[in-house]
C-alpha cells in the first residue's frame, strides 16, 4: 500500500496515495496506525484525498483503528473523503464514530494544532 506518515504539530497525519483502498492492503495500512499508537502518537488524522473506493473491509479497518486510537485515549480523523467513499461511511454508520472532515486545514483545526 502506497502510504506516507508525516507529524504537523500534535497531529500525525496519514496520507493514502491509492485512489482504491481494499482488503489485500489493509494489513500495512492497520500496522501502520498501531506504530503510532505505539509511539504515543494521540491524535491522528487519516487523509483519504486521492481515494475514491473503500470496500467493506476497509470500513471495518477503519472501526478497528478508531477503537484502537480511542483505547489509548487519541483522537482519529478523516480528511479529504470522497462523496462516494463518505457514502459509505454513511451507508455503515462509521461516520457517527469518526469525524469526517472535506479538508485537510479544518480537520487539523479540529484538533486543536
């Protein structure tokens, strides 16, 4: 999975450079959000821009590292989100967990960084 993982702040932001993101590449994405979690890294911000396809895997994924972040106190975001991805986010009932944010300066803000 091509993905990039920068610090801004308070903030670790995770850049998805996929315009799909599916089960066979979850692996390193979810590995990637537990590294920082195991770094202390609190607040995090997952930015989707460039992704235009989740499948139902990658919902759950997502879930699992919401709760994860959650666990050890933090904070996960996502910027960037597609209208058909924000569907399903919708469809699923995930966005009334992680907050959704169409840009990446508001969802920062939103953390307060």
């Amino acid at each position: 999975m091509n993905l990039t993982t920068e610090q801004q702040g308070a903030v670790a932001i995770v850049r998805v450079a996929e315009t799909r993101v599916m089960y066979p590449m979850l692996g390193e994405f979810s590995d990637a959000i537990s590294a920082l979690v195991a770094a202390g890294r609190r607040n995090i911000l997952i930015d989707l821009a460039p992704v235009t396809y989740v499948d139902s895997a990658t919902i759950g994924c997502l879930m699992d590292c919401y709760r994860q972040v959650r666990g050890a106190a933090g904070q996960l975001k996502l910027s960037g989100v597609q209208k058909r991805v924000e569907t399903m986010l919708t469809m699923t009932g995930a966005q009334n967990f992680i907050q959704i944010y169409s840009d990446e300066p508001t969802a920062l803000a939103s953390f307060g960084a």
